[in-house]
C-alpha cells in the first residue's frame, strides 16, 4: 500500500536495531526522509541509513541522549534544518532494568524513568512546537502492554510505558486543534536480537499467551506505525494500539 509519505520527514528515536531500525526502513521504503538517533550503536545507525539512502530517501544519524532536555530541541532544530522540515515523530528509544520492587535501587528506577518517559516528554514537547506552528504533524510513541497490563519484575518499566500512554491522550486533545495527531503502539512480544536471547521458557510462555500462536517480528509493529505517520490515519488519535497477537487479551 501506498501510503503517500513521500518526501515527508521523520525522526526515530532509538533506530539503531531492532524494532527501530524497522520503522525507520519502512519509513523509508515509503517515500520518507529519516532522520535516525542513537545513544550509542553509531555504526549500527549507519548500516540503517544506508538502506534507507538506496530507497532514494535521505537520511541522518544523530547521536543523542534522549533523557537530556537541551539537547533534544538541538536535535530537532538540526533535522529541520538539514532535511528541510519535520512532519513525524517516532519515539522508541527505551531501556529496561528489571528487578521486584523491594531489590529496585533509585539508579535502576531513574534510568528508566528518565529514557523511557523523560526522553519521550522531551521530543514530544520539542517537535509539537514545530507541528503547532506548521498546523500539521503526526506523533508515534511506542509503549507495551506492560505498561496495561502491568509486568513482574518491571515495576519501573510498566510504569514509564503506563505513562506514555496517559501522556499521549492527553497530548492528543491538546494538539488536535493544531491538525496533529498523537497516538501509541503497544507490541506484545517481539522477536528482536534481544528477545531471541532470552530462555526458550519464556520465549515460550509469551507464545503461548497470543492467540495468533507466535510473536511479532518487528516488521508486524513498523507496519502499523507507518500507518499511523501517514495521513491514511487523519481520523485517528489519542490510541493505544495493541501489535501483540492478542497477547493482552
């Protein structure tokens, strides 16, 4: 399908691998020009960017911490100056740091916190101020259903996805207004290089919950977030959509 993004501008936050790396192909297999960040994995980042260059798409890597404030506004200032604009933005960049409550340590809870919903405060805060002056913009944040359902062992993680969901509806009436439209993609379980590492028993058990009867590949969730930076998903906003099998249910 078509989805009329031609020569639109996205950043993706964390595109380095994995699920990233896919929206940020798919974007690009669909006409858009992505601009890639990355706290680390630069070489990874620029293994992406050049597929996307031979769609015919241009591209740029930036290294960048997304909990760091300032330096988030830099970045966006420098993506609309070198690809001329900003339209979309896909936030996915996100850590875990598992461990029960009574174990967590503030570090482990912090880090997370500040990546996961700091980080994506930051460029959702930085790149509506470009939409609301340009009257148009589309707003990807990508969460979990751990942050519905709740998940053992990642108290700090459900939390900050729990928030991205609550921060994007509201996000979603206060820009809609501006023709900008804010939704989220909460994946299941997705077969990435890490989730390919974890033990066959809990690879397992998340099958076993699906109803589909296997995981997403990241490909499943690049899909639908495209759709949703295209202007196929005007009439949608303030979502949270499941990719996950119907592991949630």
């Amino acid at each position: 399908m078509d989805l009329k993004l031609k020569d639109k501008v996205v950043i993706v936050t964390g595109g380095s691998r994995g699920i990233g790396a896919a929206i940020s192909l798919e974007l690009g297999r669909q006409g858009a020009h992505v601009a890639l960040t990355c706290s680390s994995r630069v070489d990874a980042a620029n293994e992406v960017a050049a597929e996307i260059q031979k769609c015919g798409s241009r591209t740029m890597v930036i290294k960048a911490d997304v909990g760091d404030f300032k330096q988030t506004e830099k970045v966006i200032d420098s993506v609309v100056k070198e690809l001329g604009g900003l339209h979309c933005l896909v936030c996915n960049a996100g850590v875990t740091w598992d461990g029960v409550i009574w174990k967590m340590s503030e570090e482990q809870w912090d880090k997370v916190i500040n990546t996961n919903l700091k980080g994506y405060f930051n460029y959702n805060r930085a790149a509506a101020r470009v939409f609301k002056d340009n009257k148009y913009g589309k707003i990807v944040n990508l969460s979990s259903i751990n942050g519905l359902r709740g998940k053992f062992a990642q108290s700090n993680y459900s939390a900050s996805k729990g928030g991205i969901n609550a921060m994007s509806k509201a996000l979603a009436k206060e820009l809609g207004k501006f023709n900008v439209n804010v939704n989220v993609v909460a994946p299941g379980m997705v077969l990435t290089e890490m989730a390919k590492k974890i033990p066959e028993e809990f690879l397992n058990k998340a099958i076993n919950e699906t109803v589909l009867g296997r995981v997403a590949d990241p490909g499943d969730v690049a899909d639908v977030v495209a759709f949703l930076c295209s202007d196929r998903s005007r009439h949608v906003t303030g979502e949270v959509i499941k990719v996950d099998g119907g592991q949630y249910i």
